[in-house]
C-alpha cells in the first residue's frame, strides 16, 4: 500500500514549487534604458530580482519532491524484485515519463533563474545604438510550472503503481524450493 504520509508531503512540495515557479513568471525582471544627459551614454535600469529567488526556490522543492519519492521507491532498480504484473509495466513507464519531465522542469527552472539574474553592464554613447537590455523570455518559469505540475501528477502514479507492485507477494519458483517427497509405506 502507498504511503498516504509520503504522498501528502510530496503533493505539498509539488504545490510549493508550482507555487514559486508561478511567481518567478509573474515576477519576472524588466529593463529600460535610461539616458544619462551629463555623460551622454544610455544603459539598462533593471526592476526587481525576486523572480530569481522564485525560480531557485522552485528548484529546490521539486528537487526535495523528486528525491523523496525515489527514495521510497528506492529508484527502482534496488530492494526486491516486483511482481511482474501490469502494476510493475505501469510503473516502469511512470518512472521513465516522471524523470523525463523532472528533468525538462528542473532545465526551465534553472535556465530561467540563471537568464534572469543575468543584467547587462555595458553603456552606449547616444549616437549609437541602444544598449541591448536582455531580461529572460516570457513564458520560461511558465513552462517549468506546467511540467512540475505533469511530474506531480506522474510522481504520484508511479508510486502508488510501484507500491502495487511491490506488495504484490512475487515468489520466482511457485513458493516450495524442495522437491515434496510423501512418506512411504
């Protein structure tokens, strides 16, 4: 039976993290450029960085989630083995789509944080052009929620198959490993 304990703390640090990554797109940082009139040049004025913290925070708790559900599992490839069933099938899939949209997840997450903290330093002289005030791209920390949000949903499936599977008693040899001799007369 799948730990109802472990699955409520999962769905909590899925939600934080959808939370957080939800936030950083809200939040995400803006630029505008600025003319200073005394030493002729232009450069890039940048609004809050908060999105930043977001983004990173989003990381660590889908990381955290992530983590305890392998654990449990045991990452699947340790402990006994599982009852070849449709619950083990199911569980070898859910595995495999759940790392694969951690992992696209984590990429948004990281990429977005790292774009985001990245601000320009450079100034321009008037007559050229505009320094170019690089922000991240809208719809970044957008993608990292919606693939935490799949992973959350596929996390909790592939535990509750891998436990299905894992409680299902599996004996290889039908139980007896000796040969049944009666008694003879």
């Amino acid at each position: 039976m799948a730990s109802k304990l472990l699955l409520i703390a999962v769905f909590v640090l899925d939600l934080i993290a959808f939370g957080l990554a939800v936030a950083a797109e809200q939040r995400r940082s803006t630029a505008k450029i600025v003319q200073d009139s005394e030493v002729n040049y232009n450069y890039c004025v940048y609004d809050s960085d908060i999105s930043t913290g977001y983004g990173v925070g989003a990381f660590l708790f889908l990381m955290v989630s992530q983590a305890l559900v392998m654990a449990a599992s045991k990452c699947f490839c340790c402990g006994k083995g599982l009852n070849p069933s449709g619950s083990r099938a199911w569980a070898v899939i859910l595995f495999i789509v759940c790392w694969l949209f951690f992992l696209i997840a984590e990429i948004c997450l990281l990429a977005g944080s790292v774009r985001n903290a990245y601000h320009t330093k450079y100034r321009t002289i008037f007559s050229e052009q505009p320094p170019s005030c690089e922000t991240v791209r809208k719809g970044v920390f957008g993608a990292g929620a919606a693939f935490i949000f799949l992973n959350a949903i596929v996390n909790k499936f592939y535990y509750i198959c891998y436990s299905s599977a894992r409680d299902k008693s599996f004996q290889a040899y039908g139980g007896e490993t000796g040969v049944g001799m009666g008694t003879y007369k």
